[in-house]
C-alpha cells in the first residue's frame, strides 16, 4: 500500500545537481539553497571561445591567400597576429605585381593594369609595383595617369633616389612640367626630402628646364640668378643660353655657350646647342666647323649626326657631298632604329626635305611594314617644301584609311587645307586643336612655333586667339 | 585575298628573282614591331570590348567585336582627335563610357538583338524594294537573304557606294535602279542554273568563304604587306611584298638585310629596278605575270563581274569542295576549299607548258578579319618544290600611290640608299671603318 510521502521542510530539500556554470550553496538561517554563478568558468569558457573563433576564422583566411589562391610568403603568424598583417598585405601585393608582370607579358594590357594597380593599393610602399605600373601607364599612352601613380609613391619612398629620378624623367619626357614643379616645390618638401638645394643639381636643372619650356623665362633667370651653383655648371650651360635667347639677348646666349665649351669640350650637350646657336645667329661658318667637331668627337652619337646633316643642309657644292657621306653612315648606323629615324624624319619635315623623308617613310614600310610616322613627315615636307597639292594628294589618300594616325597630327592637315584654299576646313581643325590644348599651353605653344616655321603665321594667330 | 595574294606573290618572287638577277643568301631580318602602337591598339580593343560586353551581355563574341569596330569608326568619323586619344589609349574612361553610352542609344538594334543588326536598316530598304520581285524571293526571310547578297555584291562593286547605302546616303533612286539591276542578274543566274546545277552551289560557297576569310565587305583592308622566307631546296629567298587594290604591287627582294632587287606594278606600268642600275620597264611574260599577281582579291572574289565562270568540280557535300575557275581570257584554275572552315587548301593552275602547278595551304592564322595562310607550298609534277613562309603581316600600313608607282627621284632613291648601304657594309667586312662605326666627317 503506497503511503503518502512525508512533506519535508525547504532547508531539508535535496538541492539540484550542480551547473559547471554554477552551483546550488545552502546558507542561512534556516539554511536555504542558493545559487551561485561561476563567473570564473563563464569568462574562460567565453574567452576560449573566442579565441577557437578567431584563430578558426584566421586560419581560414589563412587558407585562402595560402592554399586556395597560392599566395606565396603568407604565414600563419602574421596573418593571426594583427600588427603584422600588413606583411600579408605586402605578400599579396608582390603576388599581383607578378601576375601583371606575367599578364603584360602576355600582352594582356587591361589586367595587367588593373593587376599592378591592385598591387599598388594592396602595397604602396612597393616601389618596384610602382614604378611597374607607371611604366604600363606610359607604354599605353597615358602619361597623366603614370605620372599620378609616381606621385602617388612620395608618400612611402620619397627618400628613395630610383622614385625621384622617375618622376623627374617621366615629367620631363611627358612634358609634364607643371606636375613637376608640383612635385619638386611641394611633395617631396612635405616629407621632409628637399631636392632643389645645391646638393642636387640635377633637380635644379629640371625645374629650370620646366620653368622655360613653360614659357617663363624671366622665372627661369631668376632661379639661376638665385642659384650660384646653375651658373657654373657645364650642363645648365645649354638652358641658361635659352633663356637669354628668350629674353632677346640673342648674343650673350652664344657667348654664355662658347664659354661652356671652352670649358669642356667634351660635354656633347653644350656643343650640341653651340651648333645649334652658331647656326641660329648666322655663324654659319663657325656652326660648319663646330658640327664637324661634335662629330668627330662622337661619329656614332645621334645628336650630333641629325645636327650635322642640319647644319650641311644646303646640300650643295662642297656640303653635298659631305652631307650624303654622313647621311650614309647615320642610315646604315640607325636604318632599324624608328626613334633615331623618326628625329631625321622632323628634321626632313622642317626643312622640306621631300626626298630624305620620302626614303625614310620607304624604308621604315621595308624594315617595319608600316608607313607611319614617315608618311606624316613626308606630308609635312611637301608642305614646307610649297609643294601643297601634292601634300593635298599624299594627306587625302592616307585619311582614306588611317584618318586616327593623322589625328595625332592634324595641324598639318591645317596647314595643308588652308594651303589648298579650304580655309574653313582649316580654321576646324584649328577649333580642334585650340579645345585639345586648352589645358596644355605647352603643346599649343609648340604647334603656333610650327606653323610660323612652316609659314603658317596665319594658322598660329588663330590658334592663339582666345574664344 | 590574302591568302591569295600572298600565294600569288610569292611565286612572282620567284619569277622576279630571275627578272632581277642576283643570288639569294639565307638571312632573315626579324620585324620589329612598335611597342607602344601594338600596346594602344590592343588597349583599345580590351577597353572598348570589356565596355561594350557589359552593356550587351547576352551578345555573343563575334557582335561584341563588330560592334567596337563599328563604334571605332564612327568615332573616327565624328571626332579624329577623340579617335586618336582611344587609339593611344589615353582616352578618359568615363568619357568612353559615355561615348559607348551615346553610340548605343544611337544604335538601339545593337541592344535589342545582338548580331549582325547594324546593317538591318539599309537590308530592309533593299529587301523592301525586293518585294516588287515576287519570282526571286517570295517570303520575308528570303528577301532578306537576297538584300544580303545584294549588300555583299555592292560592296565589290563600289565600297563606296556600299558605305553611302549603309551610312544612309544613298538615294531611293539610286538604290532602285542598283536593285534593278541586281534583279535581272538574279533572274540571268537562275536561269543559268536551271540549265547547269554545277554552278547552282557557287555563290553560297563563294559567299561562305568570303565571310570566312575576309570578313564584312566595309572592313576588309584596302591595302597588305607582309614579309616571308621561301625556302627551295638549300636556297633561302627573303622577300617583303606590298599590295594596295585595285591592282598595285610592290615586291622587295632581300639579301644580307638589303633590298637587291625591287619590282613594281602601279595598275598600268610594270617595272623593276636592281641595284646599281636604273629602273627599267619589265614587259612580256614577266610583267604578266606581275600584272596578275597585282589582284588585291581573290579569284573567288568578284568573279561575276569580271566574266569568269566558276563551276563546282566536286560532287555536292563532298570534302574538299572544289571550284574550277575560268577566266574570261580562257585561262583556268582549281581552287579547293575545305568545307568546314572554308578556308583554302589548295590552288592548281595550268600552266603554259602543260602540267598543273599546285600550291598548298596551311597553317591559317587570323590577322584581324582575314584568314591568313603562313605556309604555302609550291607542288609541281607531283613533288614539292619550294616551301614559303609569311613571317609578319600588317594590313593598311599607309601605302600612297607613289609607293608602286615607276621610281622618278630628282635626287638619290631607295635603290641608291640601298646601294651605298652595300657598300658601307662591304667595307665593314672588309676591316674599313663599318656603318657602325663611321669615321668622323670623312665621306
């Protein structure tokens, strides 16, 4: 017979089993259960869990850089200690500057680049990913966008030598002299790295040379006059002469260059502009002589054969034969070189040299199956040489097919419309060009100088009117 | 064409060889491409075809490729300098974008349906004027085929007239009476074939192997050149050749790097020149055949028009397919096509001492929309004997007229240039100061 269970007081209750998160306690009077929470236990439980989560987490990431998508120089370590992670950012940085490195390779241009920008913002400091990606930049025909990559590098190397002379070289070869003055009078000196003082002459005599072909001459002079080191260097020898040449004193630019050649002899860039200058002035005599000189002190030196053949250019009597002889050799030195060509080519397009430019533009379809830029010289020859229908006739039959080659010229196309009477089609493409350069005062300078050596005044005052 | 050309070409090398004199030494000069024009025009592509593929993503490869040449030339159409900035690839993004934006609002056929929908406007301008023809082509579908074949024959006929008609140009006038007159050509062709089924399957192979090799009537090149290497037997012959329609050519034959030997042909006078001797008129058999090496196209390509009758030699689905080609002068050939690709396989002429001289074609590669052949091999009475090998290909490398015309230099010409190269170089090997290193002003 069941009997019923006798009621026994709360103190004498058995009390529920323990929690490993906490535990009944009696205490009191009457002693009472109680429950106590074992914080101790609940925080190291927690923490542990964290910390498996954590390192779970990491280590999965861990995983994809290193296992899934092979990214060598990924280690655990640095991946699961937070202050090193940007070695991980810097591995997976060298990682895409080798995967663009292989894409351009492969001349797959538009990965390549996006690959060496994303190696670029994964790792800024790489310098090497910079200067990559700046040269990707230039190659495609976007020096605006190389030359911000490397001013996009001061910030992390703007101690480093290699990043100062790339951004020096890239703005000088681009033409980028604003940018440059930019960089050599404002960010480098914010990081602390001053590169116009004395000890840096070469820096110097970039923003001097950016200064003048900016058009500021008297800027220019005052940088030299203030900087006593550019007057006596050999090499500022060449721009200080421009200046004064720009400044009117057409004399006391010749006198500056003779004595710097006095001096050094030997410096090819000083004898280069006594040449140039000698010619400039009507020294003709002296310019014969000195150009014989620079070439016999430098037979194989580009420079000095494009001046001599300048200088001979007369092409007749005495100088003819002369003048054929170092033709010869400069094309059987440089018949496979387009850039030592392509400077012949201007040459024969200013002085209206039909056949010289008609040979190269033959010569460079034999060796390099294309025409161009030969055919544009060409074009440009007959124009200075008043042969304007025949320039008419060779610019129509190469816009048939080759309109956007004869874009990146189109001032001679100017010329020979408003030659050939079409001055409507001209005073277009002028519109064209004056929108063009807007922003490039340098270009549109250059262009007005070409067309008042091609005897297209005209042309130029247009160009320079403001609408 | 090309594949043509170059095939025809280089057997005139040969013959040239002989007109011009002069042994053949093996020496190849590598082409040497520029970098920076290679890297913007590749960058073009890829810029413009990534753009044009996210706004057409359901548009296959082949659209998505005529579409950027079509916006490229329309771009070179309405703005050069803005053609010139994409071709260097320093056009600003966002303004591609944008241009890409306007181009394909202005072209709402591109985005409706994805292939081939750029030239529906003027092919239902033709197929329209088709109607009043109800004998050629009863249905919708069949006038539209016809209008196809009428754009394909105005575009061999007059590029010109082909771009009038495609820019919208053409007057109403002007394309019924070209429509006329292809309908009395259709109903002359039916009529033939219903006398002679050999050449019923002609114009749909021709067509085939035109879309195949050449490409879009509108964006077939107007002028080639190409280097390449004949080897027969121990003996290396380098050669460069330039060609330019209707009818101009230009061969270069090369040895130790120099051009020896140049031989012309501008549409009407056929001429040579040699080193160390003056240009000089080529006649008989030697400017015939320059004269015919000089066709830009193929045989294939315009035969109507120039009264040759094709005729198919093989039974109908039979591989390879093989045309028999005669001219209007009597003169014929066999050209064999593979089925699958179209391409060409072989070429077999008669020639004028009996026996079929044959070359052979392989190693196709694209260069652009051209199918191009790179090995050719010459067969004669059953054994090989000369094998040719294309090394570089550019098509519309800004070639004048001059370029092909007879050689009037009022100074010193290419063949002078050439000829005080020998002698610099002859100089070098004989211990004399060499072109690379000249000595001073001395001439």
């Amino acid at each position: 017979m069941n009997r019923p269970e006798a009621k026994l007081p709360a103190s004498q209750r058995a009390v529920p089993p323990a929690k490993w998160w906490g535990r009944y306690e009696t205490d009191g009077n009457p002693p009472r259960p109680r429950f106590v929470v074992r914080w101790g236990r609940i925080l190291s439980a927690a923490l542990a869990l964290v910390l498996t989560g954590y390192l779970s987490l990491m280590t999965a990431l861990w995983g994809y850089y290193a296992i899934d998508r092979r990214i060598p120089g990924v280690n655990w370590l640095d991946v699961v200690v937070l202050p090193r992670f940007s070695r991980v950012q810097n591995a997976i940085g060298s990682h895409y500057f080798e995967q663009a490195k292989d894409l351009w390779k492969a001349k797959d241009y538009v990965r390549a680049l996006f690959t060496a920008r994303a190696a670029v913002g994964k790792a800024p400091a790489n310098l090497d990913a910079r200067l990559f990606l700046a040269g990707c930049w230039r190659a495609a025909g976007r020096p605006e966008e190389a030359v911000r990559v490397l001013r996009g590098g001061i910030a992390y190397n703007a101690g480093d030598a290699r990043l100062q002379q790339t951004i020096v070289g890239t703005c000088l070869d681009t033409e980028r002299y604003q940018d440059l003055l930019k960089a050599l009078r404002e960010e480098f000196p914010a990081y602390g790295v001053t590169l116009l003082d004395a000890g840096h002459p070469a820096f110097q005599l970039a923003e001097l040379r950016a200064l003048l072909e900016m058009g500021d001459a008297a800027g220019a002079e005052a940088l030299a006059s203030a900087e006593p080191g550019l007057q006596e260097n050999p090499a500022a020898a060449p721009l200080l002469a421009q200046v004064d040449w720009d400044l009117g004193r057409h004399d006391a630019a010749f006198a500056r260059l003779a004595r710097a050649r006095e001096r050094d002899p030997a410096d090819a860039g000083v004898q280069d502009s006594y040449v140039e200058f000698a010619f400039r002035t009507g020294r003709t005599a002296e310019a014969h002589s000195a150009a014989r000189q620079f070439l016999d002190r430098n037979p194989t030196l580009v420079a000095a054969q494009v001046r001599f053949l300048e200088v001979f250019g007369s092409r007749k009597g005495s100088d003819l034969n002369l003048w054929v002889g170092v033709f010869m050799r400069f094309m059987a030195q440089n018949r496979h070189s387009a850039d030592a060509l392509a400077q012949l080519g201007t040459l024969a397009a200013s002085e209206g040299w039909t056949d010289v430019a008609y040979l190269l533009y033959q010569n460079s379809l034999e060796e390099r199956l294309n025409g161009f830029p030969f055919a544009i010289y060409y074009a440009g020859s007959l124009v200075k040489a008043g042969d304007l229908s025949a320039a008419d006739e060779v610019w129509h039959e190469l816009s048939i097919r080759n309109s956007a080659q004869l874009a990146s010229a189109s001032y001679i196309g100017a010329m020979v419309a408003w030659g050939n009477g079409r001055v409507s089609d001209a005073l277009q493409i002028v519109d064209q060009l004056r929108t063009e350069t807007a922003s490039d005062l340098h270009r549109r300078r250059t262009i007005e100088t070409l067309f008042h050596t091609f005897g297209f005044a005209a042309i130029a005052d247009e160009l320079a009117k403001q609408k | 064409m090309e594949n043509l050309p170059t095939r025809l070409t280089v057997r005139t090398a040969l013959l040239c060889a002989l007109v011009v004199g002069g042994p053949w030494i093996a020496a190849r000069a590598e082409g040497t491409p520029d970098g920076s024009q290679a890297v913007g025009a590749q960058l073009q592509q890829q810029q413009l075809e990534r753009l044009l593929r996210s706004r057409l993503p359901a548009a296959p490869s082949s659209a998505i490729e005529g579409a950027a040449r079509d916006f490229t030339d329309h771009l070179r159409q309405v703005s050069p300098i803005a053609a010139e900035s994409l071709s260097t690839g320093r056009m600003d993004p966002d303004d591609l974008s944008s241009r890409v934006d306007v181009y394909l609002g202005d072209h709402p056929e591109l985005t409706s349906r994805p292939a081939t929908a750029a030239a529906d406007s003027p092919r239902l301008r033709v197929a329209k004027l088709l109607e009043k023809d109800p004998d050629l082509a009863a249905s919708d579908q069949e006038r539209r085929a016809l209008a196809d074949r009428f754009l394909g024959r105005l575009g061999e006929l007059s590029a010109s007239s082909l771009e009038n008609l495609m820019a919208g140009r053409m007057s109403d006038d002007e394309l019924q009476s070209r429509v006329s007159v292809f309908a009395e050509d259709c109903r002359a062709e039916k009529n033939r074939v219903a006398v002679d089924p050999a050449t019923a399957a002609v114009p749909g192979i021709v067509d085939s192997f035109e879309k195949a090799n050449l490409g879009p009537v509108t964006e077939r090149p107007d002028s080639i050149c190409f280097k390449g290497v004949e080897d027969e037997g121990d003996k290396r012959r380098e050669f460069v050749v330039f060609k330019k329609r209707p009818n101009k050519i230009r061969i270069h034959m090369i040895e130790n790097g120099l051009v020896i030997g140049v031989i012309g042909f501008d549409g009407s006078v056929a001429w040579r020149e040699a080193l160390g001797k003056p240009a000089a008129r080529l006649g008989g058999p030697a400017a015939a055949a320059l004269e015919e090496s000089a066709r830009f196209d193929d045989p294939l390509v315009g035969y109507r028009e120039r009264g040759a009758d094709v005729r198919l030699e093989s039974p109908t689905g039979a591989s390879p397919i093989s045309l028999r080609i005669t001219e209007a002068d009597g003169s014929a050939r066999i050209e064999t096509l593979d089925p699958t690709t179209f391409s060409e396989t072989s070429l077999r002429k008669l020639r004028a001492g009996g026996g079929w001289a044959e070359t052979r074609f392989r190693d196709y590669r694209k260069f652009g929309n051209l199918n191009l052949s790179y090995t050719q091999e010459n067969w004669s009475g059953g054994s090989l004997r000369s094998t040719t090998r294309i090394t570089d290909v550019n098509v519309d490398p800004g070639l004048l007229d001059r370029f092909f015309s007879y050689p009037r230099y009022p100074n010193f010409g290419f063949m002078d240039l050439m000829g005080g190269l020998a002698v610099i170089q002859a100089r070098g090997a004989h211990g004399a100061p060499s072109a690379g290193q000249p000595a001073g002003t001395a001439p």
